[in-house]
C-alpha cells in the first residue's frame, strides 16, 4: 500500500496532450478607454512614448483581453506613440552673420563698388570663402545665419568707372569756390601760385577765412576720393590753425561755424615752413558716399603767428554706382569638414518671403497669434521647393511676435507630395507574438525610413574606403553604391553606382544598407529577443528618371559589437 500509484498520472498526461491550440492572427486599435485603464501618463496623453513604451504595457493588455489564445498567436496593435519634437535650437539659436563692405571688395572690383550679389556674380560662388575668412572660430556643424543685398540685375561696368565730379586750378579766380572771412580783413584770394591766404600785414594779424566748396552731392557714387596740391609756410608747427574739413549740414551760405565740419586725415603733409608744394595723397571720403557735401579750406592766425597757405588745385573722384533695387538675402550656411556650404536642411524666413505674404506679415515681417505660421508655411514651401521628393524634411525658421519678437523653428516633411508639419504624435502599429511561456512579447523588427543622415554614412563610408573618385566635389553623392544626402536617395541612372562591381542596382542598394548603413547605425544590434529574429524594415527612396520608395527586410545574424546583416528577399 505504500508504494501505490497515482491511478490519474497517465490519463492527464493523455488529455494534456489533447489539449485544444487556439491560435489566431489578429489585430487590435487601442482606444481612449483601453489608454485610461493603462494609467499614469499612457492615460493622461492617451499615447505611449519613449519613457513609456508600448513594450511595457500591451502584453498585460492583451492576456487580460485574450486568455483563451495560445502560443503563436500574434496581435498587430496599432496605438499613438507621442515623439518627443525635434531640437531645432541649432537653427533658432543661430548666430547671423552680415556681409561686410570688405567682404563685398574682396569678390571683384564691381561687387565692391555696388555691393551687392546679382544674377552675374552669385552669391554661392563666393560666400563659402568670405566665411571662412570671416568666422575663423566656427566648429564643424555650425549654422549661421549668413545676410546679403542682392538685386536681379547685373551693374553695368561701364557705370562703375571713377569719374572726377569737380576740379578747380586757382591761378584764375576761386568760383566756384566760395570765401568768407569771419575775423580780420585778409582774404583768399587768386594768385598765380593758387589760391592763398596770408594773414601778415605789417605783422602778424588775428584772421579766420574759409574757403568752401559747392554743395558736391555723391548720390548713386561711393569711394569718393579728395585730392589737393598745398604750400605752407611760417606755420611754426602750428598745425591747429590750418584745417580741411567736410561738412553735410552747411547751408552753402552765410556763417560756416553754424553747421559740423569734421576735420579730414590728410596723407601727405608739407613741412610747413618751405615754399615746396607737396600733393595731399588720397584722402578718404567713403564715409559720405551716396550724401551732399561740403570741402572747406580754414585757415587760422593770431598776432602772434600767421602762416603763408596756397592751394594751387584742388580734385574730387568718385566711382559711379547706379542705384538699384536691392533685397536683402539671409540664409543658412553650414560649417563641415569641407568647408562652408548652403544647408539643404534649413531655411529662414526672409524679408522677400514675408512680403510675398501680404498683409500685416508684409508690415511687421513677423508671424502672430492672428497671423499663424500653419497657415503660410505648407504654401511657402510648395513654391519654394515645388520638386522636393517624399520624406524630404527641412527645418523652417521664423519671427514670431507674443510679448516681443522670437524665433521659432518648426520642422516639416513631405508626406503625399504635400509639405506637413511635424505631429510629435505618431500613429505606429507594432506586432505582439505570443510566446511558448504563455506571454506576450513585442515583436522586436525595427522599421524606419533613411534621412538625409544616413545616405551621407553610405557616403562617407564609400569616399574612406574606396576613395575621393567614388564621391562627388560637395561630399554629398557617392558612384559606387548610389547613395546621395542632397536628395536623400540612391540614384539609379547610368554612372550613378558601379556596374563593374554589381550586376544590378538592387544588389548595390542591399549591400550598402547591410554592410555599411546598419551596422553603423545599430552597433549594439542583436539577433535575437526572447526568442525571436530581430528584423530591420528600411524604406528608402531612389531616382532612376522617376521617383520610387521601396521598403526591404533585413535580419539581424550576428549581434553587435560588430554586427551583421542579411537580406531577406522580398
């Protein structure tokens, strides 16, 4: 009796056996309710996130809804997966950077004169050297703000030529020059050595005489230049009785102490006690270009001290620079290895763009409350980049006045050949598996779509390891596999990836993707969680003459450090 038996071991084995499977492919949409029964924050925004993800959740939820499923089950959920929104301080927080009037003189003798940029003398050709020249401290991925003039019309050459606006020789008389004397009764006067002032009679005598120009206006002229011949003697270094000025407040007439005159550095100076006449050099007047001036010649003495002063000539040059509509340019520029370029990644909201607008946004060159940028922006961009591909995304940068003016960055893609605003709350549907212990586990395959970011690996890849050849002078499109960051797509024409190496663009393409892309991207890939194939779905976009956007499946089959990658045909 001890050693009896369990008379029922055998026959709950045998029923245990038979026991009926219930396995079953099925789909579920999680609803408002299901979330709230979740609690915390999956209740509070009704979507998981990254702090909160459906991995952790979904599994309880679906043993509690579906006890009576059995291994091998799976369940598609779809649910709200709220992203955290994209950092676009690199773009908001950018420094500006405004050309210069050097900056201009250092791109041609014409884009000096005129600064400004034209259809003739593109600004791209020359910004990237200005920068790099200018903003000696930028690091490799830094944006600037880079604002320029630019007009649709090319200068004419022939208007840029220095032309002499007035010149006089004083042997004759002074006109149209004019004199005033304020204190003593020496004058200017014309004499065959020039114009000359001489405060001695019988001894030295108190005078102040002005010898001005006429008004000389230098609208539509810049670089004006002043150039004179004098003679000075018996000064006895006093150097403060004898002055060139310019002044652009004097009336023409009457009292020159009531208007500023702002004394001019005059290059070359005689030695103030000899008869020998030495020329004035150039003397500067950029600072008044485009203004109406006046050249005075004042002359000092005292009982103490008068000077001999002849001017025997006088000229004044400037070079010609028609006026023109000009607009103001600002745009992003990015600093990399390769230097400075235009980033295909940004772009800021300008003048022009706010103009074309209208109404208050032409006014205040700022979105509002009453002016929301969602309203403008999709149809901006449309206009501004009429052929950008699908998946194509650009960060967009804008004024926006709420007590005091900011900037603000949105991001937007486009998705159905319509330029969208990015929704930090995305729709995604993952795939739960029932496994052999009797739980739900998430299926772990990694999909995503490839950025401009990953074509530039691929690239990048190919110019370290096959050579400079196999990439394009922007480092941005590569020969051997296809792969370019500018459009963000592998292009499939003739040239465009190497033939004498794949048979075929697709085994170009799945090499790239598995040996280069995803092992770099996923270092730390593994094979296999809880007992299932880890899958990576890529969606990438090719041009061959038309677009197109495949998706392709690749398994991992070695985890990382140093993981592989194989693909499954489709």
């Amino acid at each position: 009796m001890l050693v009896a038996c369990n008379p029922m071991e055998e026959i709950n084995k045998e029923l245990d056996a038979k026991a009926p499977t219930y396995v079953q492919s099925i789909s579920d949409v999680l609803t408002n309710a299901d979330y709230d029964a979740m609690g915390g924050n999956v209740a509070k925004y009704h979507a998981f996130s990254e702090s909160d993800p459906a991995a952790d959740y979904v599994p309880a939820f679906l043993k509690s809804k579906y006890p009576g499923l059995t291994s091998g089950s799976a369940d598609k959920v779809t649910y709200n997966f709220k992203n955290s929104y994209p950092d676009l301080s690199a773009f908001t927080g950018a420094q500006k950077y405004t050309l210069t009037e050097a900056d201009y003189k250092s791109v041609s003798e014409t884009v000096g004169a005129v600064q400004y940029f034209s259809p003739g003398n593109p600004a791209d050709n020359s910004i990237p050297s200005i920068l790099a020249a200018s903003i000696t401290d930028a690091a490799n991925g830094d944006h600037y703000i880079v604002s320029y003039q630019y007009s649709a019309i090319d200068p004419n050459p022939n208007d840029l030529k220095r032309s002499t606006l007035l010149e006089k020789t004083f042997n004759t008389d002074l006109a149209p020059f004019t004199e005033i004397s304020v204190t003593g009764d020496q004058v200017w006067e014309a004499t065959s050595y020039g114009a000359k002032m001489n405060g001695y009679s019988g001894g030295a005598v108190a005078n102040e005489d002005w010898l001005i120009s006429p008004a000389i206006n230098l609208d539509g002229y810049k670089d004006g230049i002043l150039n004179f011949t004098q003679i000075i003697n018996y000064l006895h270094d006093q150097w403060d009785q004898i002055t060139v000025a310019v002044s652009t407040d004097y009336s023409g007439t009457g009292d020159p102490n009531a208007a500023t005159w702002t004394a001019l550095t005059i290059p070359n100076l005689p030695s103030g006690s000899s008869w020998s006449s030495v020329a004035s050099g150039d003397v500067d007047l950029s600072a008044y270009d485009g203004q109406t001036i006046y050249i005075a010649f004042k002359y000092l003495s005292s009982d103490s001290n008068a000077s001999t002063w002849e001017i025997p000539d006088f000229s004044l040059s400037a070079v010609g620079a028609p006026v023109v509509q000009t607009t103001t340019v600002e745009v992003f520029y990015t600093k990399s290895s390769y230097g400075w370029a235009k980033s295909t990644d940004a772009y800021y909201v300008k003048a022009d763009d706010y103009n074309a607008m209208g109404g208050s946004l032409a006014k205040y060159h700022d979105f509002s409350s009453s002016d929301n940028p969602d309203n403008y922006l999709p149809q901006m961009l449309q206009l501004k980049f009429p052929y950008a591909q699908e998946g194509t995304t650009i960060a967009v940068v804008y004024k926006y006045y709420s007590s005091g003016l900011k900037t603000y960055g949105d991001q937007y893609s486009v998705v159905n050949g319509m330029w969208t605003k990015y929704d930090p709350v995305e729709i995604k549907t993952d795939q739960f598996i029932l496994g052999s212990s009797n739980e739900w586990v998430f299926d772990p395959t990694v999909s995503f779509t490839m950025a401009s970011s990953d074509y530039q690996i691929v690239v990048d890849w190919v110019k370290t390891n096959k050579g400079d050849s196999y990439v394009d002078s922007y480092g941005t499109q590569d020969f051997y596999y296809g792969a370019g960051s500018y459009y963000s797509n592998y292009d499939l024409r003739d040239g465009k990836w190497d033939t004498s190496v794949f048979s075929t663009w697709q085994d170009a393409v799945a090499e790239s993707i598995a040996k280069v892309l995803l092992p770099a991207k996923f270092p730390n890939a593994v094979a296999q969680v809880s007992g299932i194939d880890v899958m990576y779905k890529v969606t990438f976009a090719t041009y061959g003459g038309s677009a197109g956007v495949y998706t392709w499946t690749f398994q991992c089959t070695k985890s990382g450090p140093n993981p592989e990658f194989t693909y499954i045909e489709q």
